[in-house]
C-alpha cells in the first residue's frame, strides 16, 4: 500500500502563485486536500502592472480538478489582506509560502534607488508582512508552517543582482528567528533556495537546461517541510532544484583567541591569520559565540605576539 503525505483541512497561503513555483505549489497542495489561497497581483517579472488573470487562471486549474482555492490579488506588501483572505474563505490559515518575488537586474554601478526600494520591498517587506499577519493565528491555534525563498544569488552573490541578493539573503536572518520564536507554538519555519524554470530564469539559462528544472521537482521538499508530521526540522536553510536536494549551514573556522589590551595591534591579527582562516577543525554554530566562555580564556592569555615581515635589508621588521 501507499500512504501520500495530505493536507485536508487546511488552508495554505502561497504567494505570486499565479505562475512559477508559486503555482506549482498551489495545484501540489490543492491536490492533496489542502485549500489554497493564490495570491498573485499579476505584474511583469520586474514588478511592473497588476492583473487577475494569473491567479484566476490557476484557482480555474484547481477548481476544475476537483480541488478548491480562491484567488486574491494583492501585493504582498499588503499581505494583511492576503491572509484575510483566508481567514474569510476558508476559517484558518495553516501554511504560509511565501514566494513571491521580481527582478530589477543591473549593475551595482547603474543600480537606481527605485530598482532597489522595489526589490527590498517586494521581497522583504513583503515576507514580512504576510507572516506577521498569519502569526496571531499561528500561535492561537498552536500550529503553523512557513517556508521564506531565498536564493543563491543571496547566499553566494550574483553579477548585476546586489538588490536582490540582499532581498533574499534577508529570508535566511528572517527565516532563523521566526523559527526560534515560533518553536514551542509548534510553528515551524525554513527557508530554500530553489531553482526552477520560470519567466525570471528563462532569460538566463539555456532550453536544454531548464527543461530538467521544472518547479515540480522543488515542491516535494516544500511538501515535507510544512507537513504536520515535520515537528522538528525547522530554521533550515535547502538548496533545492532539478533533483537536488540539501541541507545549508554555517562552518566557523578555528579562529584566534586574542588577549585583549594593547597587544591586540592590526599586526597581532595578521600574526594570527592562518588560524583565523583555518577551517581543518570546522564548528557549526546555530547561535551567537559564547563570549562569557571566550572572555574567560582570552583573559588567562599572555600578551599577543606581532606580525613579521622581512624588510628590504632582509631585516624582520614587526607589524603593530
Ligand atoms: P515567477 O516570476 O514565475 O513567479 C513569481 C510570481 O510572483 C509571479 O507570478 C508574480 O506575478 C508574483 N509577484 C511578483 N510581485 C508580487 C507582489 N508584489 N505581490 C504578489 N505577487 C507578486 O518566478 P519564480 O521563479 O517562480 O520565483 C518564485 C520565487 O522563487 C521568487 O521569490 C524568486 O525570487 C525565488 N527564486 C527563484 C529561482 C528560480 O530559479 N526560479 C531561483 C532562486 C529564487
């Protein structure tokens, strides 16, 4: 026998589900029972216009199989009525994806305040405001689930994405904190960064390439994440797309422990570089450093020994 992972009776939120992974993620959960509200307010890839055909044509798709939805049209900035929306159809939101997303590519050189507000607001403030209006709900009923998208382009840099970039890296600081404060609500909170064939990566990769990337093969890890079973995978980061998936996490090197005093000179750090860099016995910090515990044992070290350079005469000359 076979048991599906299902979602009846809930209400899940996606957000720019009109096209993308947003509507691959609507007819996913719609076809396990779910009730989907499509939120989409039908601008260009660079957030340009509005328009209700995207989500209308998607909660046509579901209802047609048999599924239910309802669409909503409004910006993510405005996500307290997207929730609303929500609450009002179908009682409850359960699952919030917050997905939503434009791009305004250019050089950081050629970069416009409006190419960067726009990005930072659709992105940001636009997450932000979705799941500060599902918390409440959330924490009442004692169950909520919330995936933020981030991006490679955040988390490694990307050429002509700075805004973006920072949009998106923003969901990891989000994502982590949400999942800290949500914990014993039993609200669970990760964030991917996907890749996926849409209208945004059509432009950038080749035919032959996003044919393997098709937005479906992101949505089973999504599915996993915000099931009722996941009670414990929460503040993740996961790069998901075309077949793989994996997990994302923080390495601190070894570093340097530094008296502190007048000895802890620009050179004394130079002195110390290798270890600042030295990743052989790696850490994989899910906190702050413990600075009461690294107080103590900087405070028992002798004073700190300075760079080296060997001058012209072949003299070693100290750097402070
Ligand atoms: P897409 O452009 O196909 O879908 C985004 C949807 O969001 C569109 O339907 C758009 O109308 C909607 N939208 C835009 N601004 C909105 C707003 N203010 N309010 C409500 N809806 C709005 O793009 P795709 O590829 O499906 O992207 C989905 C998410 O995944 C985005 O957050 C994107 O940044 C992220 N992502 C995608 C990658 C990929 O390879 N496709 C790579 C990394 C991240």
């Amino acid at each position: 026998t076979m048991d599906e992972l299902r979602y009846d009776g809930q209400t899940v939120v996606v957000t720019g589900a009109g096209g993308g992974l947003g509507k691959a993620y609507a007819l996913f959960f719609a076809s396990r029972g779910a009730s989907v509200v499509v939120n989409d307010l039908g601008g260009s890839f660079k957030g340009e216009g509005s328009s209700s055909k995207a989500a209308d044509v998607v909660v046509n798709d579901i209802r047609a199989a048999g599924g239910k939805a309802v669409a909503n049209y409004d910006s993510v900035e405005n996500g307290d009525r997207i929730i609303d929306t929500a609450i009002q159809n179908f009682g409850r939101i359960d699952v919030l994806l917050n997905n939503a997303g434009i791009l305004r590519d250019v050089s950081f050189k050629n970069m416009s305040d409006q190419d960067w507000d726009l990005v930072i607001k659709v992105h940001v403030r636009g997450a932000y405001k979705c799941a500060r209006a599902a918390w409440p709900y959330f924490r009442k009923q004692k169950y909520g689930r919330v995936i933020n998208t981030a991006s490679a382009a955040g988390l490694f840099g990307s050429f002509g994405q700075c805004n973006y970039s920072a949009a998106k890296l923003s969901q990891v600081g989000f994502t982590e904190t949400l999942a800290k404060e949500g914990y014993k609500y039993n609200i669970i909170c990760n964030v991917i960064a996907p890749i996926a064939a849409s209208r945004m990566t059509q432009t950038v990769m080749p035919p032959d390439i996003l044919d393997n990337l098709k937005p479906d093969w992101v949505v089973p890890l999504v599915a996993v994440l915000v099931h009722s079973s996941n009670t414990n995978e929460t503040g993740s980061i996961f790069e998901v797309g075309g077949g793989h998936v994996a997990k994302l996490r923080w390495e601190r090197a070894k570093g340097a422990l530094l008296k502190t005093g007048p000895t802890l000179t620009p050179g004394a750090i130079l002195k110390k570089w290798k270890n600042v860099n030295d990743f052989s016995e790696p850490s994989y910090p899910t906190g702050v450093a413990d600075f009461m515990t690294l107080l103590e044992e900087a405070s028992k070290l002798g004073d700190n020994d300075q760079g080296e350079k060997v001058d012209f005469s072949g003299k070693v000359v100290l750097i402070t």
